[in-house]
C-alpha cells in the first residue's frame, strides 16, 4: 500500500486498478478470484465479529447473539455472512445488523455491504488488510443500526429504553 495516501484512498485505487487491469489481485480467471476470497473470508472473521461484537455490548447489552454462515455458494455467486440478532429485532418483524462480504457472478471482483447499506470494495489478502477492515465494518454495522431504528423505532434499541448493570 502506498504510505503517502489515506489507506481507504489507497484501496480504492487498488480497486480501480483491477477493473482497469481485468484483475483482482494476481487471478484473473473466476476460479482464482473465488479462491483468492475463499482465503480472505477467515481473516475478515474476528474483525467483523469484534464490530458486531461492540454494539451487541453497548447498544444491545449483550442481548444479542452474533451468527455467520462461513463461505457458501448461492445462486447469485459466492458470499459470507455474519448477522446479530436480538430479541427487540426479532419481535419488530426486521432483519438483523449484516455485514457480507460477497462475490457476485457478474462481478469483476468480491465486495462488502450490510443488510441496508450498499457495496464498499472488498480487496484484502493479508493479515494487515483484514485488520484495517474493522473501520468498515464498524461503518456498516452502525449505518445498519440507524436504518434498523427507521424501519421501527428506538426501542429496538435495548441501551435506549434500559439501564445498563452496574452503570
């Protein structure tokens, strides 16, 4: 990554650079790309738990229960899925807090976007990347929590309407 450039600036050059290229990363074919993010899944997993993570711990108060799917096949391509979920939610009829990252058959490349909130480019291939993830996905996970709150109301929120323990 280029040291003088905000790292998202950097990615997103890094992003534009593969559709100028016909490249994600090094792969080229769809088999390769799928490969390239059948390795990227595990290492964006604790960034996106520990996003979910924060807000099951503040705003929900340990009410909720984080979910993921792991890599699997769908119909529209390949994707992951982690989901928190928690009573209020589930009472009011709405979706959970999603983060996913997915790799569309018509893509050039995988992405990230939540349940409510749209594509952000996904190219991480180390450690270091996945890491730098966790801003995103704090990003996701709180614009879903706001359309959440809009798709119902406040309560929803448990950290709204209750005192937390002990605080």
């Amino acid at each position: 990554m280029d040291e003088s450039r905000p790292g998202y600036t950097a990615e997103l050059l890094r992003h534009f650079a593969d559709l100028r290229d016909g490249v994600h990363e090094s792969a080229v074919s769809r088999q390769d790309k799928e490969g390239l993010f059948a390795r990227t899944v595990p290492l964006l997993d604790p960034y996106a738990r520990q996003a979910l993570g924060e807000i099951n711990d503040d705003l929900l108060l340990g009410t909720g229960e984080i979910l993921a799917t792991g890599i699997r096949s769908t119909n529209d391509g390949v994707d992951a899925i982690w989901a928190l979920t928690w009573p209020e939610q589930r009472d009011a009829g709405i979706g959970p807090i999603t983060l996913r990252a997915f790799y569309g058959a018509g893509f050039h490349h995988p992405h990230l976007r939540g349940g409510t909130v749209r594509d952000w480019p996904l190219n991480v291939f180390t450690e270091e990347q996945a890491a730098a993830k966790l801003a995103t996905f704090r990003e996701i996970a709180s614009a879903e929590v706001h359309n959440l709150v809009f798709q119902r109301d406040y309560r929803i929120i448990p950290a709204t309407v209750k005192k937390r323990l002990g605080g």
